[in-house]
C-alpha cells in the first residue's frame, strides 16, 4: 500500500511503535492526531476536519460527503472556519435519521467534551502551522437517539456542519469497542468557511475517492501521511495539507 500511495503522489509511513512501547506518552485508551498545513493556519476562514468511520463497515470518508449521504461518516474534530481567529475543536458524531417514506439521511450532532477528555495545542510544532488534538476515545462512544432526531433537522453541504444541537432525547451509549469496530478509518480534510472541500488526502485532493488510512485500535503506534508532489491541493498554504499523524494507545 506504501508504494502503491507513493506513486499516485501521496507517501505513507508504515507503522511503528511508539517510544518505549507505550504509546508515546499518551494515556492508555487514548489517540493524538497532528494536522498540519503548507503555510500558517488561518482558523478565521478555513476548516480543517480529522474524519473518523468507526462503524466497523464500509471504508474511506472521503470530502465529499454533500454528494454521498456523508457515507462513511461517524465522528468528525473540526477546527477553525467560523470567523474567529481562536479556535476550539468541535466534535461532531453522524446519525442515521430515517424521513418521510423511509429515506435516511445522516446528520450532525455536536457532542461536548471535559478538558479531561480532550486537549487541544492550536501550534504544536511552534511555526504557526500545526495543531494537536489528544483525546479519550471513549467519546467515540457516541450517542443513542430514541427517537429519531426531527425530520425537520438537516446537515449542510459540509463536512464540517454548522452546530445542530444535541436531540433532547439522547442518552450516553457506555459501551466497549466491539471487536468489529477496532478497525477506523481516517481522512483529513480542509473547507472554506461555507463548508466547500478544499483540499483532502488522495492524489486528487478535494476530490479524491482513492486516498484510504486505515488503523487498528488495538494497536500501539505512530503513523503519518505525507503529501505527494503530483496531488491536487488547496489554492492557498493555509488550506493545503502537508502532514496528518496519528498517535494511539490501547
């Protein structure tokens, strides 16, 4: 897959244990990822989005989740892109809704988190074009809904959705990680501020439906992706990926 991901313009490392074989420091049942970009960050007007398919099925979220039915979607960090030049992660979980004449559609809802569940370093790397996100992966835990969210509730054309608030009916889901779900699979993706893909992993960038990361929960590492010469990228530096990592311990 190293050299198949190579060619096409994209580079991936394969993985490799973290030091001293504990997760790098990181908490057990803990994930870091690192997003960074070309050039300095600009959270006022650019989303970057880390998405997350934990369902144990399908495959790669890819950018284009407007035109799919977000296929592939569970959990999204989104950063940035509401104007204001500080910016908070924001995680997002995706529910299945069922509409009239039994239609589904898949919608945001944002979940909220204790700074004991997530951390957040706008400029890890110190250059002004990183950030951090350490996390419990118990929030990917989710929510249940009962009933079906409203009908009248309606994700927009972005990865990053607007904030829908919470179903007043959810409850926690407190439940392991089944052995079907340790599978994840990952994409980085940058929007403009009305939620318009920008640019992705894949050698097709915004548009890319090759580009797949997938990871084992289970597993102790540290793996990266690097940006490829030949990929289509994000017509400014703030928006173009450079490198996505990702940290995890059992």
């Amino acid at each position: 897959m190293a050299l198949a991901l190579a060619a096409c313009g994209r580079q991936v490392t394969p993985n490799r244990t973290s030091p001293g074989g504990s997760g790098g420091g990181l908490a057990a049942g803990s994930m870091q990822v690192k997003f960074q970009t070309q050039g300095q960050m600009d959270f006022a007007n650019v989303r970057y989005v880390i998405m997350f398919n934990t369902s144990g099925t399908g495959g790669e979220p890819y950018a284009n989740g407007y035109q799919t039915n977000y296929q592939n979607y569970s959990f999204a960090l989104v950063v940035g892109g509401s104007g204001n030049s500080v910016a908070q992660p924001v995680l997002y979980q995706y529910i299945h809704q069922t509409g009239p004449g039994g239609a589904v559609a898949i919608v945001p809802y944002r979940l909220f988190y204790t700074p004991q569940q997530l951390t957040f370093f706008p400029n890890s790397n110190g250059l002004g074009n990183e950030f951090s996100i350490t996390f419990d992966r118990t929030l990917f835990y989710g929510i249940s809904v009962t009933p079906s969210p409203s009908p009248a509730a309606t994700a927009s054309a972005s990865a990053s959705a607007s904030p829908s608030p919470s179903p007043a009916a959810a409850t926690p889901q407190p439940q392991p990680t089944t052995a079907a779900q340790t599978t994840w699979y990952v994409n980085f993706f940058t929007t403009d501020i009305s939620g318009n893909p920008l640019d992705a992993f894949g050698i097709g960038g915004a548009t890319d439906q090759s580009f797949v990361w997938s990871i084992n929960t289970t597993q102790i590492f540290d793996q990266q992706q690097f940006v490829g010469q030949n990929a289509t990228q994000a017509p400014y530096a703030s928006a173009q990926i450079s490198i996505g990592e990702i940290a995890n311990n059992p």
